[in-house]
C-alpha cells in the first residue's frame, strides 16, 4: 500500500468537482486507458470533442504536469494492473456477466480504498482514538448507517463513542465535544454544508477532525486534520447516482480491527458483548 494515488483512483476522487468538458475527458480515460497511452494530446482531444487546453488543465486536476506524465503514469500501472474483463453493462438478461462486472468493481474499490491507506497518518489515527475521552459519527443521508455502525463497533471495543439518524442531535452533540476528542464526519461528496458546520464546530473547541469522504479535494477533506480517503467506481455504471457504500465500510472495519489488536481490554470487551447478544438468541 502506498500514499501514492493511482491516476484511475484520482480521477474517481475528483470526477464530480470536473467541469463538464473534463468529465468527457475523464469518461474516455477510464473506459479507455491502453488507447489513450497511443494517443498525442490532439489526438485525445479530438476523441473527447473537448479542447486541447482542456485536456491540460484536467491533467493538472489529478495531480499531473501534463499529458506525457500522464501517460506514463498509466502506462506504469496498466502493466501492473491483472487483466479484468469488465463492462459498465448491467442487464438483468445477462445476469452472470452483469454480476462479474458488480464483483469486479466492488474488489476494486476495495483494492483502491487500502491502496490509499497511508500506514503513518492510520497509526495516528488509531492513537488518537484510543486516547479520546468521546468519539462522535456523523454523516448525512444514506451515509448514515456507515455512523451508526462506527459507533456501534467502537462502542464493542469498550470505547465512548456517540452518533444519530437525526442530524440536530449530531450537531447538538458535537458541542459538547472538547480537545482531546475525536470527531468523524463521513460523506461520498464531502460537500454537505451541514458537516462542514459541524467540523467547524468542533474544530474551534480543539477536537481532531477525521474525514472519511471519496473527494480529496473537497470541502470537507480540506478541512478536516485527518483523511481516510475511499475509492468509488461508481461512474461505471452511472453518471448522476451516488448508492456505494461498500469503501467506507471497509474504512470502519479496518480501524475495528486495528483498534481490537491493540487495545489491551478489547477482547475481554467484544467477549461480553458478543454474550449479552447470544442471550437473546433462540
């Protein structure tokens, strides 16, 4: 794993703040990496009916300093990269090859997301949770089951840790929250004007602030002192339709495991959750 971002991944991480003339850009790139590597930026242009200059300043966007980096960038790791046969068809007739191309995205989110993981700023990360007095989830809309399972998953571990369905009780919370705390705020955009108000919040009172979002350059992730960046293939399948839950998941299982092997009482604390559970049990 590295904190290197792939090119694939970091055009994904910043597909929605593109303009639309990038995103044609972007949409060729990613359905057509080994034809691009051919191509002279005239070329590409001309495939992506956008302009050259276009074409530049989208180069820029994902962190290259033009398009021969750019291809040698993806040259590089279209030879690393196993040969996957995959299409952004989804056609409940053809149910065996639109259930290879869900697999096959979802094991590259995957990938993607621990690919982005930097083993220095997670070790921080874990540190600091284990110090906190109170730790707070917040997230809006369908991201809100990923809170309520950070929660639930912290609190298994023997740690203080809070979140809601109702966003006025996660801002009334994130009040109480002082220095030394640590704060969560989890959002695909990372451009929800309410966790931004959040963050600023807690920020002023000296908590320390993790972003889990799959935009590294949004409002969201510029703020915040931490970000665990997510991987989205979303584009794929749909331009306009945010439904992937699946890389943030596996950002919450991986700090729960992290944090089990390290805490000291963390067995002995999931041990008799897991108990009072298998009571209920038939």
């Amino acid at each position: 794993m590295s904190s290197d971002i792939l090119v694939r991944d970091q055009i994904f991480s910043t597909y929605d703040s593109l303009y639309d003339a990038e995103k044609k850009v972007a949409d060729y790139l990613i359905s057509h990496p080994s034809e691009a590597i051919e191509m002279s930026v005239s070329e590409l242009a001309s495939h992506c009916d956008a302009s050259q200059a276009t074409i530049i300043r989208f180069c820029k966007k994902i962190g290259c300093k033009g398009f021969h980096q750019l291809k040698i960038k993806l040259a590089g790791e279209q030879r690393q990269q196993e040969e996957q046969v995959i299409s952004n068809e989804i056609d409940i007739d053809q149910m065996d090859k639109s259930l290879n191309n869900i697999m096959i995205s979802k094991v590259e989110e995957i990938k993607a997301t621990f690919h982005n993981f930097n083993p220095e700023e997670l070790r921080e990360i874990v540190d600091l949770i284990i110090q906190a007095n109170l730790i707070e989830f917040a997230a809006m809309g369908d991201t809100i089951p990923i809170a309520l399972d950070g929660s639930y998953k912290f609190n298994q571990l023997g740690l203080k840790a809070v979140s809601s369905t109702i966003w006025e009780s996660q801002e009334a919370f994130s009040r109480t929250l002082r220095k030394g705390d640590v704060f969560f705020a989890i959002s695909a955009s990372g451009a929800s004007k309410r966790l931004v108000k959040m963050v600023e919040i807690v920020k002023d009172n000296g908590v320390t602030t993790i972003a889990i979002t799959n935009q590294s350059k949004s409002p969201l992730a510029e703020l915040c002192d931490h970000v665990l960046l997510t991987a989205t293939r979303e584009h794929i399948f749909h331009d306009q339709v945010s439904f992937t839950r699946m890389a943030a998941m596996s950002v919450i299982d991986t700090l729960f495991l992290l944090l089990f092997s390290t805490k000291w009482d963390s067995f002995e604390n999931v041990a008799q959750h897991e108990q009072s559970v298998a009571e209920e049990k038939l």
